[in-house]
C-alpha cells in the first residue's frame, strides 16, 4: 500500500504538466488524478458508501460544552479563538488551511481528528496526511498544536483535538469575513485513533465532474445545496498549478494569461480568488460566472442556480455557509453518547495517547 499512494502522490503532484499535457481521458481517485492510461488501481469504481450515518448526526454534541460540571473548561474556546486570531491576522492563509482541516477531517471517519494523526493506534504511518489530497497541502497544524497546548496546561485532558479542529475553522471564518459569519459549533467531539491514507479517496477533488461532487457530498450527507455552499471557501486559500493548468484555454483569458506567468514550476500556488485572496466571500460566485476559477470542480458548478442566487447576495450565501459549516462539524461524529469504543481525548493532537 505504501508503494501505491507513492506512485499516486507522485503521479498527482511532481508530474502535472506531463499530466495535463497529454490531455489524459482518465480522471481517477475521486478527481484527484488526471492520468494518460488507464490503471486499475488508481481508477477503479469506488462503490457507493454510507461512510457516517450509523449514528443521528450530532448525536452527543451540545453548545456550550466545555461549561458543563463533567467537562468544565470554560477558558477553551477562547483560548482557540485567541490562537486562531493571532494566526490569521498575522497570515490570512492560515484561516483558510484550518477551514480546509476541518472539511477534510470530517469527510474522512467523520469529525474525530484523524487528519492530525501521524501515527496510530495499530502503528500505522500510511495516514491521512500522506494520502494524495493532502500530502504537502494541509496547513494549520501549528496552530491546532498551540491551541490544544495551552488548553492541556488549563484543563488536562478535557478538550478533544477535534473540538479544537472546529472550534478553529469556526473562528478562522468569523477572521477572514470580518466578522459577517459567525458558526454555531457544538461541542463534544472524541478523537478517533486510526488514520488511513487510502481513505482520503473520499475527499471531492479539482477534476471532479458535477455528478461526483454531488455524489460525494451525498455520501455524507449534504445536500446539492450545501456542496455549492460549502465550495464557497474556495474563495479563499491557494491551488497548486498542476491541478488547474490543463484549463487555461477555458479560464477569463486576462486571468489565464496572468497565471500562466505564475506557474512557471508544475508545483507552485497561487491565489483561488484574484480579487479578494484573503476574505471569506461571496465573490467566488462572480469568479465561477465570469470564469476565473481555478478547478474543474468549480467550473463544472456554473450551471447550477444557486451560484447565480449567492453572487448577489452576500447575506443569503453567509447565512446559509453558517448553517453548512455547522452541519459538516456533525458528520459521523463519536461522543460519549454513541458508544464508540476506540476513542479517546488525545494529549497530543498527532498522536494516540
């Protein structure tokens, strides 16, 4: 297996202009490969799942948490807040890394803090991290650490590392929109101890077609809607080169000549949106109607109503991204209330206790 997802990362991310110059037919690990030929590993039929619906959503969670008598620690969503603040205002990009962590923690095992694991509970290290979505993309860790920290040194062992996942993706959108977006999060979230990288195949990627996104959504339980509301945080945050540059013939030519100029090397980034990089908005969906979007998985998004009803109005999209965020936080969730056995409140956020 390892030698696989090293000839999946490989493929994915040091070769992709050969990729996109060759113009493969085949795109394969749930949208995150374009490659010339066919491989059957890499491009089997991925059955239809229920990856999280075992348990109600959310079942366990409540506001407020951490003020109850048996997991009092009143101090820990400031303490989050006040790390994520500082991390953000210093460099937007962060917020974006931990909105990104906190989406594909929860699409992979649900919302247990999987994707900071780099080792487990059976001694794995072919983890999340390592898996092709996010290996050598995933940002925001440094702040999960000094966050979780500083809760250990207030209140050991009450506050889950997923708890400080969400808690932090919530924060990094009230940042980044200026305060417009404000995220009921519940808490009372467990860590899970396994971490697999295979798994991130769940995760929707940049050559994803509509009906895969959709699917993908789907498969954990949101909606159309919410797909289109939740691809909205791509008007943050940066893409590698290799992911996009199969399009610039279909992108807004000024735009495409622009990242042309950018992309000297297959893995350099750049910004999704070029008009508000470090603001958590509604222009995305200008970007997806004017074609300056990055991603085939953005593109394919501009037939659907929706896009043109969150272009033009800041409130509707902000209330209803609130609302999908909150959503996503309850996503195959393990608390003291569904009974999970291997779970736990981890002391370090990479690794079981």
């Amino acid at each position: 297996m390892s030698k696989l997802l090293a000839l999946v990362t490989l493929l994915a991310f040091l070769a992709g202009h050969v990729a996109a110059q060759q113009q493969g037919p085949y795109v394969c690990f749930n949208g995150w490969l374009r490659l010339p030929t066919l491989n059957p590993q890499l491009c089997r039929s991925r059955p239809r799942i229920q990856p999280r619906r075992f348990n109600p959503p959310g079942e366990g969670l409540s506001y407020g948490y951490y003020t109850n008598n048996n997991t009092y620690c009143p101090s820990a969503e400031r303490i989050i807040k006040d790390a994520v603040t500082k991390a953000v205002t210093a460099y937007p990009g962060i917020g974006a890394g931990l909105i990104r962590l906190f989406f594909h923690d929860c699409f992979v095992r649900g919302c247990d803090a999987s994707v900071l694991l780099t080792t487990t509970a059976t001694g794995n290290s072919d983890v999340e991290r390592e898996g092709p979505p996010n290996k050598d993309s995933l940002r925001g860790f440094e702040v999960i650490d000094e966050a979780k920290a500083a809760i250990e040194a207030a209140c050991p062992g009450v506050v889950s590392c997923a708890d400080v996942v969400a808690y932090a993706a919530r924060d990094a959108s009230s940042v980044l929109s200026n305060g417009r977006i404000n995220i009921r999060m519940a808490g009372g979230r467990l860590d899970g101890r396994e971490s697999f990288a295979n798994e991130t195949d769940q995760l929707p990627g940049p050559f994803s077609n509509l009906t895969q996104l959709e699917k993908s959504f789907d498969d954990q339980g949101l909606s159309s809607d919410e797909m289109v509301t939740l691809s909205g945080a791509h008007t943050i945050g940066r893409g590698r080169c290799n992911l996009f540059s199969d399009r610039f013939g279909d992108m807004d030519p000024t735009l495409a000549a622009k990242l042309r100029a950018q992309c000297t090397d297959s893995k350099n980034f750049v910004n999704q949106d070029d008009v508000t990089p470090n603001a958590l908005d509604k222009q995305y969906y200008r970007n997806v109607l004017d074609k300056k979007v990055l991603f085939n998985s953005d593109a394919v998004l501009s037939s659907v109503a929706q896009v043109t009803e969150n272009a033009n109005s800041a409130t509707i999209w902000e209330r209803k991204f609130e609302q999908a965020m909150e959503k996503m936080g309850k996503i195959g969730v393990k608390t003291r209330a569904t009974g999970e056995r291997d779970v736990e409140i981890r002391r370090v956020c990479s690794r079981v206790n």
